[in-house]
C-alpha cells in the first residue's frame, strides 16, 4: 500500500466512523455546548489527518459539570442500592461489548494503536467495569467489640463527585480504570479525557445515556491548563485521580491539596527486566520485545531497561533482536500490524529527539534509528530502536522515553543487577527472567515497584492492584484497592442505656 491508498483508505474510515456521530462534551447525560470558540483538533497519526474538532470546556464548563455530577449525587445516585449500581454497571458493560467494533476503530484511527491491540482493549475495558459490577456489593462496614453500654461500628460511604485525568495512550481502558470503581463506590464523575484521544471516552460516555442517571457521568474534553486546571482546582470535586506524566502529576497534587482533596497519581516510570543467567533467553528475549514494542512503547510499565547478566548477554541479544523482527510496523487498521505510529507529533518529535541523545552518548546502536519505513513518512512513525553498551549515566537509560526504545546493560552479581534495576527514581514495573523459584520471589521481594512480572510481560487483570512506587505515583488503579480509594470510612457511636420496662 502506498502512501495515498493509505490515506484514501483513513479516509474512508474516518468519514464511516464520525458522519453520522456527534462528538461534544458529555454533561448531565447529553451533549453539551460551550459557550467557548475554542476547540480541539483530533488527528489520525497513521496519516497526519484531522478526523473531528470538538469544542474544549473551560471553568465555566467544568462547574456546570460538577453541579451536573452533584445534582446528580444528591438527587438518586448516592441513594441507590449497591445491587442496583452493579446491575447498571454491568448494563452499560453489555452495551460497549455490543459496540465493540466501533469502539475499536475509533480507538485505532485516534492513537494509531493496531486494531488487534485496540479490539483488546476494549475488552480490557468491558472486562474491568465487570470486575468492579461484581464488587460493588462487597462494600461493607465493620462492627467494633465495645462494652455492653456502646453499640459502634464504621460505614463505607462515597466522597460525593470525583475529578478524574486519563492519558492518550490507553483513552477507553484508562477511562474504565477511572470510572468503573468511582461509579460501584458510589460517587458521580467529572472526567477530562487527554487532549489528542478524546473520542472513545466520550462514546462510552453517550453509551451510558439510557442507564445511569443524568449528571452521573461527565466528560468534560479540553486541554489541561484549562479544563484540567478548572477541575483539579475546584472546591467541589472532593477527589482527584490523575493518570500522566510525573512532572503533571505534582501539579495536579498540588493542586488538589489546596482544597485537601485525596489523590491517586499514576505517573511515568523506566522499568527494567533483570534477565538472570538461568534464563530461558528465548521466552524472555520475546517477553522484553513485547513490554518494549506493545502500543509503540507508549506504555507506562514498557519494559525500556533490559539489564542482562553477563553469561547469557549475546544469546539475550540474539533472541531479542529476532522477536524484535517478529514486530510488523504498519497500517494500523491492518489485522497483520503489530506496531503502529506513535499517537501525537508532540510525541514523535520526542523520541527522535532522544534517538539522536542516545547516538550522542555512545551507546551502540544495535537496530532502528532511521526514517520511517517507505510508505509511511506522513504518520509519526518511529520502528523499533535498540540501544547496547549503556550505563544508568545516560540520559537514554534514566528517562522515560516512551516510545518503542530499547536499553540493554550488563551485570556480574545479584546484587549488582538489583541495584542496576532500582537505580531509577520511578517503580511502577519490573521484569524478572529466571528458572529458579527462589530466586524469582528474592527478586520480586527486592525490586522496588508496584508490579513485578515472571518471565513474561503482562498480563494486567483488573482483580489486581495496579500502582508504582517512589515517584511512580501513589495509590492504585484496579483491585479492590482502588475501589477502597473512592470510600472514604465513618465511624458511628452509638451509646446504651440499661434497658427498662
């Protein structure tokens, strides 16, 4: 396919996706207008085309969305019973496993991510709101062991209306992560999707229309100095859940402390696979490609650091660079693409940038590093980039890329490559390859991040917990844990006296 079947054919899926479709920001259960001129552009970054523009919400927009969520709250919301939230979770779930395809599309032609990744994802989504669907009717209080003269015990209420951010490179799982708990704990949402891939929040959002009340679900579309700012800094959201880059993230908490709004932060990291040298090297050379080359490495727990014991370094190599050719870069609504284009120019320009730093600290190029692939030079291309003989020193090996870029370093001793791995100011994620039982939970006990894999990358399961450490973030998306964080606990006294007749 050359370059104009490439665009003919976006063309035509846009065109078949947005015609008939309108997308606007979602307040108090239908379509909203800002008053605001102002507007966002989205583009397909396959073929650097527009696909729609959306008028941007301003503070003026973000309050009527919050009194839209706590009219809401206030009027059935915070009054319905656990069983009914988790029956119309579970209603909205069956209707977006119903949409399934066209939520995949839209997702693809707004990021670039390949459709099999995307169409995952969407039941990534799907799956995750019926996680939380099935706990809802776990919430529960606690009865406290007092004297005969005091009856005491503790209820699990919502905070009221929550403030919620999701990025661009996961737009309807990010927004499922969100959501889901929020809604089975009770409380009505605010939620500002990420500027450059608003469009399946708010379809998800329209979706909801005929079964949550109106004002329970809020997407509020924008950029982050406003509709972003407007809503981290509002009185009236009482919790804050943000998932983005670290440096936001401590405006975002700073912000919300000005009001003491609790937050959860899900920020970047660099993590590392610590490959031992009882490794099945070609499991694990595949599991590294995969954490590296998934979603284009736009992926916060990537896999971007291999650090390799000595022994087994070139047949790693070997095994890594072979999966490595396994990734077919490509049109991203090609069922073969496993590799698509980065999602923003902002992004792409990025990592091209750190490419170039890379071949300027000297590390050996091994693979990548050159223009994209013939045909593809409108998108933001970057193919898979591999960089040896590095040492935490480097900037390539400190900072997050967040592109398809991968580090490998050496390592002599256990200990050596542990510190290696923790010598990094982030912590979500870590890798382990190992054939040793042992050494697999000594090295899972000693990484200092939220999530640790075996021998593989993935998978993500919304029973489990998902956070980082250190400056990773705080709190966690997923589990129990994270509905735990929309709950805030009231302890109630409740005083005896001898009974009389």
């Amino acid at each position: 396919m050359d370059d104009s079947d490439l665009l003919a054919a976006h063309r035509d899926e846009i065109e078949a996706l947005t015609a008939s479709r309108e997308f606007a920001p979602w307040i108090d259960g239908g379509h909203y207008s800002p008053e605001t001129e102002n507007s966002v552009r989205t583009v397909d970054p396959a073929v650097n085309h527009p696909i729609v523009s959306i008028r941007a919400c301003n503070a003026e927009d973000v309050d009527s969305a919050v009194d839209a969520a706590w009219d809401a709250f206030d009027g059935t919301w915070s009054s319905t019973a656990p069983a009914e939230r988790a029956a119309k979770i579970r209603e909205w779930a069956d209707l977006l496993r119903e949409h399934e395809s066209e939520l995949a599309r839209l997702e693809c032609i707004d990021t670039g991510k390949p459709i099999s990744q995307a169409r995952g994802e969407v039941r990534g989504a799907v799956d995750t709101l019926e996680y939380y669907a099935g706990i809802c009717r776990s919430i529960e209080g606690d009865q406290i062991t007092t004297g005969d003269d005091l009856h005491a015990y503790t209820r699990r209420e919502p905070f009221g209306v929550v403030g919620q951010i999701i990025p661009w490179n996961f737009p309807l799982w990010s927004f499922a992560w969100k959501v889901g708990p929020a809604l089975a704990a009770g409380n009505a949402t605010v939620l500002k999707p990420a500027v450059d891939a608003p469009l399946t929040p708010l379809r998800a959002a329209q979706l909801s229309a005929e079964t949550f009340p109106d004002g329970v679900i809020n997407v509020v579309p924008g950029t982050g100095s406003e509709a972003g700012s407007a809503l981290t800094d509002h009185d009236g959201v009482r919790k804050v859940s943000f998932t983005g880059s670290r440096d936001v993230g401590e405006l975002v908490m700073k912000s919300a402390a000005a009001n003491v709004a609790p937050v959860t932060l899900e920020l970047g990291s660099k993590s590392p696979f610590v490959v031992f040298p009882d490794a099945d090297v070609e499991k694990v050379g595949q599991a590294v490609a995969d954490g590296i080359y998934y979603s284009s490495g736009e992926i916060c727990d990537a896999f971007s650091r291999a650090i390799v014991h000595e022994d087994v370094y070139e047949p790693f190599v070997d095994e890594f660079l072979g999966a490595t050719e396994g990734y077919t870069v490509g049109d991203p609504l090609s069922e073969e693409t496993t590799l698509g284009p980065l999602t923003t120019d902002e992004q792409y320009e990025s990592v091209r940038e750190y490419i170039e730093i890379g071949k300027e600290e000297e590390a050996t190029l091994l693979r990548g590093g050159s223009a994209p692939p013939s045909g593809f030079e409108d998108g933001w291309y970057v193919e898979p980039t591999v960089f040896s003989d590095v040492d935490n020193g480097m900037k390539i090996a400190r900072e997050e890329i967040f592109g398809p870029v991968q580090t490998i370093q050496t390592f002599s001793s256990y200990e050596e490559g542990i510190d290696l791995a923790n010598d990094t100011r982030f912590g979500l994620s870590a890798g382990i390859g190992t054939e040793d039982l042992s050494l697999a939970h000594s090295a899972a006990a000693d990484l200092q991040a939220g999530i640790v894999y075996v021998n593989d990358y993935g998978p993500i399961r919304p029973e489990a917990p998902y956070g980082g450490f250190k400056e990773s973030g705080i709190g966690n998306d997923l589990g129990k844990e994270s509905l735990d964080h929309y709950l805030q606990t009231k302890s109630v006294y409740m005083n005896l006296e001898e009974p009389t007749l």
